[in-house]
C-alpha cells in the first residue's frame, strides 16, 4: 500500500476523532453488515499495514486472482447475461428461450421443475401438483429436445441448475447435440451438480453422499475427455447463503465443498490439471454491496492458493476461480414488490464489481411466483443498463486500494480459514454433514438475522419500516395453467408406446451392472437416454445399488 505522512494523518486523525465524537447518534443504531458484521465508522492505512500489494492484490488476470481472473475483464467481454428460466411444458420453456434470446441475453439458464430434481416422472403419484410448477418438466429425451428446438447448442452456453439428477439430464443435453450434429467436444455450459450443498442447505438429494459424490467424478472424468470445454460443477454458495448463512459462512463452506470434490477425484486417479480447469462456482450477491465484492476477492485469492500450495496444481487455469453470481432471492419482499428492482440493481452491481463471469439477476416477483414476461425483461435489462451506462465495465477492480475494502476482504479470507480449520477438525466436509455442523451454524445466523429484523436493529423498507397501509400489489403474475400436467402426461404417455421397450430394459440392465461394478456410468446413461428412458426408470435402477438418503434427526 502507499506510504502515508504519519505526522499528517495522526493530526487528521485526532481531529476527526474530535469531530465524530460530537455526533449524536441514535441510541441503540446498529452498524452492521448484513451478515451483522459490526464496522467502524471509517477505516484508513492502520487497517491494510500488513498487506503486500504483489502478494495479496497483484494485477488481474495474475496469480492469486484476488482483482479478477482475466487481464481485460470487461474490457474484452462482458460477462454473460443469463435469466434462470423455465416453466410449464417443455414447448413454453423454448418459446421463453426464443424470447429472452431475441432480447439480447446471451446464455441459457435451465430451471427444472420439483418431480425431475427429485428424480419423478410426471406421471408418479409424488409429481400430482408439481409439474411444470417451479420450472419445466422434463421426463425424456423428447422433452430435452423441445426446450432446445430451433436452438443451435454449438451457438449458445447453458446453464442447468440440477442435482440429484445432473447426470441424467447432462446425459439428454449431449444426446439433443448429436441429434443437431453437434460433437460433444463444442458443447459449453454448466451443470450446477453440487450434491454436498443439496445435504448442507437446500434439501434435495436422493443416494446417500458417497455414491452421489462417486456419480459426479465419474462425470468428471467422462468430461474431461469428451465434454472438454463443460463446466463439470458449479460449487455453490447461493442456496447456503438462501438458508441464512453469512457471506464468510457462504464463502468457507462453498470452498470447503469445492476442496471436498478435488480431493475426491484425485483420490479415484484423475490428475488435477486435467478437471480443474473446468470447475466453476456460483456465488449469491446480497444487498450488502460492500461485503459481498469484498467475499467474491477473497474467494479468488483462497481458491488460487489452496489449488497451488495445498493440491500441488501446475496449470494456471487451475487456480482460477470463474463463478456465476444469482442476487439474493431471500432478500426480494411481497411487500412493494416493485422496490426488489432496485435491490437486485444494487446487487447486480456488486457482482459485477467483484469480477462475475456471468449474472442473474432476479425479476422483482419471483418472491410471489415464476417471472412473467414482463418482469423478466426488466430484470435482463437491468444487467443491460449494469453494462452500457453505469460505466463500471471500464476498469477493472476499481475498488482495489480501498482501505475499507480490503480490510474486508482480508477479514473474509481470514474468517473462511478458520473455519477451514474447524470442519478439518471435526473430520471433514461429509462428518459435518453427518453431524449437522453446517446445518446448525446456518441456523443459528439466519435466527440472529430474523430476530434483528423483528427489533428493527435491521431495517427491511416496505417489511418493517416504511411500511404503506392497505398495500394493493397489482403486478401482472405467471399462471401455470392446469392443462401443463395434462399436455405434459400426455406426451410422456405417447414416448412411452412408441418408443423400444427392450432397448430400454437392457440399457437399464447395463447401467445397473456399471454402478455395481464401480465402472464409469455415464456410457451406460447416455444410452438410456438415447433409448427414451425416464428420468425416474433411471434413478430408480439405480437406488437398487446406492440405496436411498435418509437425513438423520437434528437438535
């Protein structure tokens, strides 16, 4: 950092000391991050004395990555604009697509409704009242290759935010390529495939962790040699940080996720250099603008040194940490709905100033259903304005040097190694999953948070403060419409017929025989898929092996 003039900033200091102690300030104010950080009233050269610019900022684009992971940053490209969607039947999903394309976003991002993330046909008794309902149904290849029809994948980077089930659907998404005469190798995208924070957060899993954990390095591996350019995993936070998590909750127990999944694929043979690279992250920006960019540096520059110093990475692209950032879904009200505008502008805006590769930014009714049209469109036009007007896509890091900022940024890192330690301690990611030591901390934040809100320490406009009376929201809502179950059983019901029912049963027979045997199961799976399998015929083969997750009791 620059040199100050000791003699001149010990006089201002005093003077300002003098000053601010003067200032009647309301009793009982809270000055606190969201995460309820409580900060100083100003922060100067004391707080980054021990920083060493080469060492812990440096220059993007170089090692540990703390101002961003490219040299030009958004000099070169903005980041990719992406609108999670997906509803209803597969053939409104592609007319959603075709719609958001033709307005100027620039990558897909598939939301599946409940039964496929859990692994249910539609006509299972389990799916009654939830198809289509929270994102689109898919049970086939059929519906796989109606949500991309018209939709050149070698042309466009898809997003798939599914878990339990990411192999399945990844599986569908190679087979609709070969079908357009698109090779695997130029397919780009993402799965999101992070099982561990399903188990930690969000609640949707169907094998227990080791087999699910097995599932996802066997789909490493296949991708690395015939998926090069797929991101294999999206580790990630924003589910955590929707449970109640803190930033520095969000960021350690991402990474250590992260750290579990490198040393499981290393432990199966695969070398490194050879899946890294293709690892992602995804990351929530919540309204605090300050401490969620101070936690995006942080996490760059923990990831780079834990892949360097601690699992002996070689190749650059190792140490990269490229992550997509979501704003905070939690943080939108039903109350003024129009005010989560401008909460998810703010948070856009801190994605974007720290170093996202790709943005969602939520559509301001989403708190009270799928976005419509309309709303959706103002929130990709929200990422336009982000990038045309605002004027921070012309330099890079231009918060770097703030003393408020990298004191944050150093205190994150140092709150995210300490509970490194803690989860080492007690023996490792999935002892603490099994323990319930994620579960409770996130319990225990989200608590404090609401009982804060509940004494109006933490003003929520619209929630408990400026709150207008006999509020009307008339903000126009999407409807899933009764006839999506139908239309969408009817189809499932006509794949089912026509399809070859014993292509089917030994494509089954062969996947079963791989995941007994321990061999790689994504061959077998894709040839499922190729057959018209179901979603649910193929997880139920294989709860025959791995059995079912049961998540024991929590006090």
């Amino acid at each position: 950092m620059s040199k100050v003039n000791k003699k001149t900033e010990t006089t201002g200091r005093e003077k300002w000391e003098e000053d601010f102690s003067k200032t009647k300030i309301p009793p009982g104010k809270k000055f606190m991050t969201v995460s309820s950080k409580q900060l100083k009233p100003i922060y100067g050269p004391d707080d980054v004395e021990g920083i060493d610019f080469n060492r812990d900022i440096g220059y993007p684009g170089q090692y540990p990555y703390t101002r961003g992971v490219h040299a030009s940053m958004y000099r070169g490209k903005v980041w990719t604009m992406r609108q999670f969607s997906g509803f209803g039947t597969p053939k409104q999903t592609n007319e959603r697509y075709h719609y958001l394309l033709e307005r100027g976003q620039t990558g897909l991002s598939v939301a599946f409704d409940l039964p496929t993330l859990m692994g249910y046909d539609s006509d299972s008794d389990r799916s009654a009242g939830e198809i289509g309902v929270c994102g689109v149904a898919v049970d086939t290849l059929k519906d796989m290759e109606i949500i991309f029809d018209g939709i050149s994948l070698d042309q466009i980077s898809t997003s798939m935010t599914i878990n339990c089930t990411s192999t399945i659907l990844l599986a569908m998404y190679i087979a609709v390529a070969e079908k357009q005469g698109v090779p695997s190798e130029k397919l780009t995208g993402t799965l999101q495939n992070d099982i561990l924070k399903e188990y930690i957060a969000q609640k949707e899993w169907i094998y227990p962790p080791e087999p699910s954990i097995r599932l996802i390095t066997d789909m490493m591996s296949y991708c690395t040699e015939n998926v090069p350019k797929w991101n294999t995993i999206s580790i990630s936070g924003y589910h955590i940080r929707e449970a109640g998590a803190t930033a520095a909750q969000e960021l350690a127990f991402t990474l250590a996720n992260g750290f579990c999944y490198v040393e499981s694929a290393i432990a199966t043979g695969q070398n490194v250099d050879e899946f890294a690279p293709r690892l992602s992250h995804f990351f929530n920006s919540h309204t605090d603008f300050f401490e969620e960019i101070a936690k995006y540096r942080a996490a760059r520059r923990i990831w780079a040194r834990h892949m360097k110093e601690k699992y002996g990475a070689k190749d650059p692209r190792s140490w990269l940490m490229r992550f997509h950032t979501q704003t905070a879904g939690c943080s939108l009200t039903a109350q003024q709905p129009e005010n989560n505008i401008v909460r998810t502008a703010f948070q856009g805006l801190a994605g974007v100033l720290g170093g996202t590769q790709s943005l969602h930014t939520n559509s301001m009714d989403e708190t009270l259903a799928l976005p419509s049209e309309h709303a959706v469109k103002i929130a990709l036009r929200t990422q336009q304005l982000i990038a045309n007007e605002t004027g921070v896509a012309n330099v890079i890091d231009p918060l770097a040097g703030s003393y408020f900022v990298e004191k944050l940024t150093n205190e994150m890192e140092q709150e995210a190694e300490a509970y490194f330690d803690e989860i080492e301690k007690r023996g490792g990611v999935l002892k603490c999953i099994e323990e319930g030591y994620f579960q409770k901390e996130i319990a225990q934040s989200a608590y404090r948070y609401q009982i804060e809100i509940e004494k109006k320490e933490r003003v929520i406009v619209g929630v408990n403060d400026f709150i207008e009376e006999n509020e009307k929201v008339e903000i126009p809502l999407l409807i899933i419409d009764k006839t999506v179950a139908r239309d969408q059983l009817a189809n499932l019901d006509g794949v089912k017929k026509n399809r070859n029912n014993e292509k089917v049963k030994d494509a089954l027979a062969e996947l079963k025989k791989a995941a007994e045997k321990g061999d790689n199961h994504m061959p077998p799976l894709l040839e499922c898929v190729r057959s018209y399998t179901t979603v649910e015929e193929i997880t139920s083969t294989l709860k025959e092996v791995f059995g079912e997750y049961v998540e024991p009791p929590m006090i």
